[in-house]
C-alpha cells in the first residue's frame, strides 16, 4: 500500500475513533459496562431447545458490515480479533474483518477500554502464537452507515497465528487442534447471545501461510451440525473468490445457490410504423 494512502486512512481511522466517542458515548459506555471478559476453558453450554428448527445458513458477499446492516435481529457477530492489539491494526490503516467493523461503528472505542483488562495480559499468553480462547463478549455495538444505525452483540476472538505458530515451531498438529478449539469457543459464545442471527466473516484464513478456508469451512459445519438448531441463522460474509467457494461447497448439504428465475415478459403487438419502447423490457438492477 503507498505510504501516502496509508497515512490517509490512519488520519481517518483516528477521526472517526473521535466521532464515535462524541456521537455514541453513552451507548459505548453501556456496551463497556455490559461487556464481560470470558477465559479460556469457560465456554458456556450450547444446548438447543427441544422445539428448535434446523439452523439455516446463508452467505453474504462483501463488507462484514453490510450483513450486519441487512441481517435478521437481533445480531450476534464474530469480531476476528488481534490477541494482542486493540483493533488489529486499525489505527495504522489496515485493513481487514476487524478493522472493517472499525469502522463503521464504535467497536474500537469499547476495546480500547480493555487494553489493561485484556490485550495486555493476552501478551504474555501467546503460547507460539496460537493464542487462546480468552475472548470478550460485548452487547450492543453500534454499526453505522448512512444514517442508519444497527446495533449488534460482539464475540471477540482470536483465531490461530498458523504462519508465525509454525516458524516458533509448533507443529502442524498443535494449529489444527488449537483452531478447532477457537472455532468451538466462538461459536458457544456467539450462541450464548440469544441471537436470531449471527454473522461470521472470515476466521483464521485469508493470509498467505493462514489456515485453508476448506478447513475452516469444515469446523464450522461440523459444529452446526452437531448443535443444529441452536443458532437459528447463520450468514456467512465473504468476498465471492474460492475462499466463499470453499464454504459454499462444506455447507452444499445445508444450503443451495438460489436457483435463477427467468423473467417472462409478455409479448406486444407494436405498430410498423411506431418506435419501439425498449424501456417496458428493461430488468431492474
């Protein structure tokens, strides 16, 4: 990324911080005095009720934030968070889920309250880079776009590092099992929100040297299945590419691309002599 367009979105970055602050104080100090840190190992229980439907699943193409904005309420999502720092790299002009979510809310303003709580003491629980479970569980960030304000329950956590896990040389075997059991604790905690939907964006993949989006795909089918019905939404949201491929084809036994209808436009009679109105036939975009 060119320098002078990464300092843009750093000066962005720290102006919107600002505004948040300013428009949505009360709400972050609410979602701050709700939120709760959960340690690794404490994952709540996932039991679905004995009436429930089959979770259906769904994926959305683009923005994290989009789906939130056009999800069924209310909303659970799945903050793919940075173990150690607040926001990822936010303030330095990345880009990514996380930051995403940055930015078009006040999600980077309650985390910063946790830095003492949360991101200082997950530094010296790194374990190689696989991190840990610990996670926060936040109610009611805002999400904003336009005017419109859409407020939604926020799991964050930390999937696996498997590039930098590797090179502090942990095996193959301690990545698998430490993403199956990141996979595992979101999902419980995202479930524990009582949500009609929740959102998950890409976890633990995306990255040259990450996890294989067919891998991830498979953790999260398994687990729907094994607690169906307990989430009764779920959408997906990933930028169309093979990574989206790879979910859509783990979940082809769940869910099927919408079949195209073609649209019948009735025959008319015209005049020889009169123009022809091509704007009766056109499709709506």
């Amino acid at each position: 990324m060119p320098k002078e367009e990464n300092n843009a979105r750093e000066a962005q970055a720290k102006r919107h911080v600002s505004v948040m602050k300013a428009v949505f104080g009360t709400e972050t100090a609410a979602s701050i005095e709700g939120a709760r840190i959960v340690e690794a190992g404490y994952a709540p229980e996932a039991v679905p009720a004995e009436d429930a439907a089959p979770t259906a699943v769904s994926f959305a193409s683009g923005n994290v934030v989009t789906a939130i904005l056009e999800a069924e309420k209310p909303i659970a999502v799945l903050d793919p968070a940075s173990y150690r720092y607040v926001g990822g790299g936010y303030l330095r002009g990345w880009r990514g889920p996380e930051e995403d979510m940055c930015d078009e809310g006040n999600l980077f303003a309650i985390l910063e309250a946790f830095q003492k709580s949360y991101y200082a003491p997950n530094k010296q629980t790194a374990s190689g880079e696989l991190y840990t479970s610990r996670a926060i569980a936040i109610p009611d960030v805002v999400f904003s776009r336009n005017g419109e304000i859409v407020k939604a329950s926020v799991a964050v956590v930390a999937a696996p590092n498997r590039q930098r896990a590797l090179e502090r040389r942990r095996s193959e075997r301690e990545c698998d099992l430490a993403l199956a059991e990141r996979v595992d604790a979101a999902m419980r905690l995202l479930a524990s929100f009582g949500a009609t939907t929740v959102v998950i964006p890409a976890f633990g993949f995306g990255r040259n040297g990450s996890f294989a989006a067919s891998q991830v795909a498979q953790l999260f089918h398994d687990w729907i299945a094994e607690h169906d019905g307990v989430i009764p939404n779920v959408v997906f949201s990933l930028w169309n590419g093979a990574d989206a491929d790879a979910f859509k084809a783990a979940f082809a036994d769940r869910w099927q691309e919408p079949a195209a209808v073609e649209e019948v436009v009735d025959e008319v009679v015209e005049e020889d002599d009169e123009e022809e109105d091509w704007e009766k036939y056109r499709i709506s975009e």
